[in-house]
C-alpha cells in the first residue's frame, strides 16, 4: 500500500500545480520513505530546479520532524535560464505553498540562487551540515549544469539516499544523457544508478546499491505483480544493473 501521505500531495499537485511529472513518481516517493524508515536514514529533501513545484510537493510529502525542505531555483531571473528549460515563478510558487500545501510552509527553506554558483560546501552549510536523503536534479538541461548537479548531489547525500535526475534519455534534452556520462566518467564518486522510470535516472550511494535494487525490486513486486514480466526489465548502465520500466 502506498502511503496516504504521499497520495494525497500526488493528489494536490497534480490537481493544482502546472508543471511536468510522470503520473507514478510518487511510487518512487513511497518507496524511498519506506526504505529510509527501514534503515533508520533522515535527512533533508532538496530539489534544483522548482518551476511551479509540483514534483517539489510529492517529494517533501515523506518529510518528517526537523527534516529540512530546501526549495532551489532562478524563479524570476529568467536570464539565467540559459536553454530555457522550465520558467519558473516565486509568486507562483509560494501560492501553491500557501494554499494547497500550508502544513508545509514551516520546514520549506526557499532558495533563490544558480546552482552554477554554488558549490557542495554552500549546500552543507545553508542545510546546516544536515545532508540529504532525496535529491532532485532538475535545474538547468546543459552539460555543465548536470555536472554541477550531481557534484553537489553526490557530496550532500546520506547513505541510501536517492538522487532523480530529470529528463534522462529524453529526446529533447540530449545534453543532460551527456552531461550524465561525462560525470560518471570523470566526476563520480559516490553515486550508482538503479532505476530508469518515467523520463527519471535514479541513483543511490554506491555502496547501498545492491541493496538499494533489491529492494526497490521487492517494493514493485508488490505493487505491480504480473506488470513485471512485461513492463519492466534488468539493463546494465554505467557497469550498475539498473531497473528500467517500459512507457
């Protein structure tokens, strides 16, 4: 059973929130909640790249205590949108704050900065050494931008923490496929891929990914049962066995 908590935000954003989320993330949502109880990880949820937040709400769905929710983008200063990927709005974004989601208002810390600017030790320290538990890549599509993403990811994250990077393999954004395998190859130290689902890469610290995969494998077994012989499959991606669903 999915968590009521998550369905309900999956419910709200999508109902209230324009922006461009797979309509079964929130699967992916539940089970990093899951995972994360099991093996007694807290942390922060982070996300690069808001626009209007819809997928910024189902995250922070699984928020619990004194676990920060740090909200990071441009929003108005749209001429750093170099390849004009989303538009997103401050106004916009703190209304839906405001009056779909007000129980979050409290533990969201919103960020008005490029992420090109920062670097892993501004995160740590605006997160107040907290690290992060679930952390969305989906700020600027170019090369360096994913590079500087993930390098920001990978030192921020816990043990078991889970990493979406937007728009992989798609189509309209080659850039971020590159920018994916130009950091593997020269920038990765941490991060394992386990999960291609929904135009999303997901990756977890490399020494829990094996784990990590099983699990994720039990979690949609249950959920899904006979869609598994037909939707979904093993692949190999970066030397990492990965789980990849079909559309």
């Amino acid at each position: 059973m999915i968590d009521d908590k998550v369905l309900d935000a999956n419910r709200r954003a999508l109902d209230n929130v324009q922006g461009w989320v797979g309509d079964q993330i929130h699967h992916i949502v539940d089970f990093a909640g899951k995972l994360h109880k099991e093996y007694s990880i807290s942390g922060a949820i982070a996300e690069v790249g808001i626009h209007h937040g819809a997928l910024f709400f189902i995250l922070i769905s699984i928020a619990t205590g004194n676990e920060k929710c740090l909200a990071m983008d441009i929003f108005d200063d749209q001429h750093l949108n170099v390849d004009k990927s989303g538009k997103g709005s401050l106004a916009t974004f703190e209304g839906h704050l405001a009056n779909v989601f007000p129980e979050k208002r409290n533990s969201v810390d919103i960020w008005k900065v490029d992420s090109m600017s920062l670097s892993p030790t501004d995160l740590r320290e605006r997160l107040s050494g907290q690290r992060v538990r679930l952390f969305s890549v989906d700020g600027g599509h170019t090369v360096a931008h994913v590079i500087n993403d993930l390098n920001i990811a990978q030192d921020n994250l816990t043990p078991f923490g889970i990493v979406a990077l937007d728009d992989f393999f798609g189509y309209h954004w080659p850039s971020v496929t590159e920018g994916y395998f130009r950091y593997m190859e020269f920038h990765n130290r941490r991060l394992a891929p386990f999960l291609i689902f929904q135009n999303k890469l997901f990756l977890t610290t490399f020494s829990e990914h094996e784990i990590v995969l099983k699990k994720y494998r039990e979690y949609i077994d249950i959920l899904f049962g006979e869609e598994l012989h037909h939707k979904w499959k093993y692949s190999m991606l970066s030397g990492f066995k990965v789980i990849a669903k079909d559309k």
